[in-house]
C-alpha cells in the first residue's frame, strides 16, 4: 500500500495516458488485474529512472490519479481508447 508524503504540494491535473506512457519508458511495468491496479520496476533500471519513477509515483499519489490510470487500461482493454 502506498502513502502520500505529506510535504509535497497538490497535483491540479492529471492525463494518465501521459503518465503511463513516461512510466514505461523509464522501465515502469503496470497491470490491471480485476479492479486492482499493479505498478512494479524493471530490476535492472538506472539512477535516473529510478529518479524519474519515484517522481512520478509521487505525481500520481499527490493526484489521486489511481482510478483515472485504472479507467483508461480498463477503457484500452475494451478496445475504447488506442
């Protein structure tokens, strides 16, 4: 379960299609199984996308763009949205 850093500023908007697409291109892994959104790192990733992934986890927490990530995968698998 993840917790939300209590020091870190509000998000106003959030586009998870952007995000998904920049967490994966810094070797994030994600999956939808049932209602339950997975996110995970490639083991072998770099200090930078280390970097990068944990600032983007923060994006979404701070966001709460979990269920907007969980709308668009289930809206892909239903072949919705490309």
């Amino acid at each position: 379960m993840a917790s939300i850093p209590a020091d870190l500023p509000p998000v106003v908007t959030f586009d998870a299609s952007a995000w998904l697409a920049a967490w994966t291109e810094n070797g994030g892994i994600y999956f939808l199984a049932g209602d339950m959104l997975h996110l995970r790192r490639h083991r072998q990733i770099d200090r930078r996308a280390t970097a990068m992934l944990d600032r983007l986890r923060d994006y979404m927490l701070r966001s709460g763009g979990g269920p907007a990530i969980a709308e668009v995968l289930l809206r892909r698998r239903e072949g919705e949205v490309a």
